[in-house]
C-alpha cells in the first residue's frame, strides 16, 4: 500500500525560488510523486509515496519554521496516483487573483463535529461549495450552492453578482480547506459577519465524520479522480454523458484537441473509445483507448505518438504544450 497526503501552510517564505530548490531535492532524494506549488505565501502539496517515504517528507516540512503545524490528510491507496513530481514556483499557492488576502483573517474554523452540528441543527445558514462545477458536479453537501464555474478565481465575480443577505450565517467548504482560506476573507472583507468554514475540508469531514450529509463523491487532483466520502452511501449523483446510466467516474476525451473532461459509465468509455463525441472519435489527434486506464487522466502527450507523427504535427503539438492542463491541487 502508499500513502496519499494532501496539504497546506500559509506562511510567509522568503525567497519561493530557493525554498523550492531545497524542496524539490529533498522530494527526489526521498522518492516521492506529486505536485506541490510554493511561493511567497506559503506551501500547497499533494503528494504519495510509502509510509516511510511520506512519514519522512512530513517531518521534513514540519522541521521549516513556520511550518511546524502544517496538518497532512492523508489516505492509502494500492498505488501511486502520480506520475511523478512537479515542485515549483507559483505566484499563488492557491490561485484567487485577487491581491492583499491573508488568510489571517479568514472565517471561523469549524471542525469536522461542529460542522454536522450546524448542519444538524435546524438554524438558519447559506452554505457555498468552494469548489470548480465539475468538482460539484459529482459530489457535495447536501443544500450547498453549487456555482457554476470553471475556476477558483471566478469566484469574485460570482460573489459580487450573488444575493446573499450581509447578516445571514455563511458555511463554506472546499476538498482540503485551502481555498476558503482564501474566499472567507474576501466574503468578510465584503462585509458578510458569520463566515465559517469547514477545517480540513471535505476530506477530514469524510475521515472524522464519516461523511455524513455529503451526496456522492469528492473529485480529487490525483490518478483516482474521485474518493468515496460516506461509506453508508456511494451511489452516484450524476450521469454518464454517453448513456445516461448513473455514473461519477470521469474520462477525459481522448481527442487532444478536446480533452473535454466528463462524467462517463464504463460501457460510455468502451462505445465511445474514451471520447466525448463521434466527431472526437475521428480525430487524429486522438490518443489510443485503453481500458484498462480508461478513468486515469492521460500523461503528455508524446507517450501516445510516433516520430512520424511528431513530425507531420509539429505547430499543433506546441500548442497543445502551452494548453495542457495544468491541474490545481485543492
Ligand atoms: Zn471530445
């Protein structure tokens, strides 16, 4: 078995550029995949390795001044969900776009058991889902506004557009926490009193609480997509977007020009060869199916083309370089 850890610390780190450095190294010389992100505010990771190895990294982060409180959750898994690791620099560590959010001043942190508590109490509250649409889409609170968006940083504009009363009780949550570390303190600087949210996110609620009042799954920015949340209940709350089965297992669409990422059955991925439509399905651009993987996000793109085909294709492959994805963490 590995461990999966997913983490974060604001804290103010001097110089990102040799911090990152030393990081890296030290990842490396331990054997570790996975993304972690550092810049001037602090650390956001997600990691896996073997419990000696995440054991090891753990003390590592936790020996940075500043650092020692840095809480990990952490899960097992029967494999390693990354292909390898990618440590850098970035302007944020958690991309908000919006300058001058400490998180400092962020909400009230509700622990996992005063969380239900609010939820089971009957009192008044707006809870908003901190998370990307197809996050939601596969998994939430139960009663959560779910926004529509594509991106953390669309937040803002969806906030200066919501009708939500200055007075009313706000609840937030997001996957690990980090993301309402920063949105709480834009909702108080906007004048909202009551802004609590969900420490640890959803994954310390579905390992303290056991994931009560949460509908579906928790989308996760590693190999497995997706993790179970309430173990009493793991039927699916979307459908697949090629027979309409009941599914929450996403496939990216195969088709490089695409990379639609949807929610896709395993009967869809096998008819549809992992693509989204018939029109990506004739593309030459489409990776080869396996379906074996079918549910894992593909690696770069020149582990499924030839020489020959990089050659013939060469100002589309820079392109399709530039538009990768290049996943968030959290
Ligand atoms: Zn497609």
């Amino acid at each position: 078995m590995f461990e999966v850890i997913l983490y974060y610390q604001f804290h103010p780190i001097e110089s990102p550029e040799e911090f990152c450095k030393a990081h890296k190294r030290k990842c490396k010389e331990l054997g570790l995949k996975g993304r972690i992100y550092i810049s001037s505010e602090g650390l956001n990771g997600t990691a896996s390795g073997t419990s000696e190895q995440i054991e090891a990294y753990k003390n590592f982060v936790w020996s940075h001044q500043g650092f020692e409180n840095t809480e990990f959750k952490q899960e097992s898994y029967h494999e390693v969900p990354f292909a390898k690791l990618i440590c850098k620099v970035r302007q944020e560590i958690v991309a908000l776009h919006v300058d001058g959010v400490d998180p400092k001043y962020g909400g009230n942190h509700l622990q996992p058991h005063e969380w239900r508590a609010v939820m089971e109490s009957g009192e008044d509250y707006v809870m908003i889902d901190v998370r990307n649409n197809y996050e939601s889409k596969i998994g939430h609170f139960e009663g959560a506004i779910t926004p529509d968006l594509k991106n953390f940083y669309d937040f803002p504009e969806w906030l200066s557009q919501v009708d939500i009363p200055k007075d009313k009780k706000v609840l937030m949550y997001c996957t690990g926490g980090i993301r309402c570390e920063k949105f709480s303190v834009l909702m108080k600087d906007q004048g909202w009193e009551d802004v609590n949210q969900l420490h640890g996110g959803i994954l310390n609620y579905a390992y303290k609480e056991g994931g009560e009042h949460f509908k579906g799954k928790c989308f996760v920015f590693d190999d497995r997509l997706i993790v179970p949340v309430n173990p009493k209940d793991l039927s699916p709350i979307a459908h697949c977007e090629i027979t309409g089965v009941p599914a929450d297992t996403y496939v990216n669409c195969a088709n490089m020009e695409c990379n639609k990422l949807f929610v896709c059955s395993e009967e869809g991925a096998l008819q549809m060869e992992g693509c989204c439509s018939e029109e990506c399905k004739q593309s030459e651009y489409r990776r080869p199916f396996d379906p074996e993987h079918a549910f894992q996000p593909f690696r770069k793109w020149y582990n499924y083309f030839d020489d020959d085909f990089k050659q013939r294709n060469k100002s589309f492959i820079e392109k399709a370089i530039a538009e990768e994805p290049n996943g968030c963490l959290s």
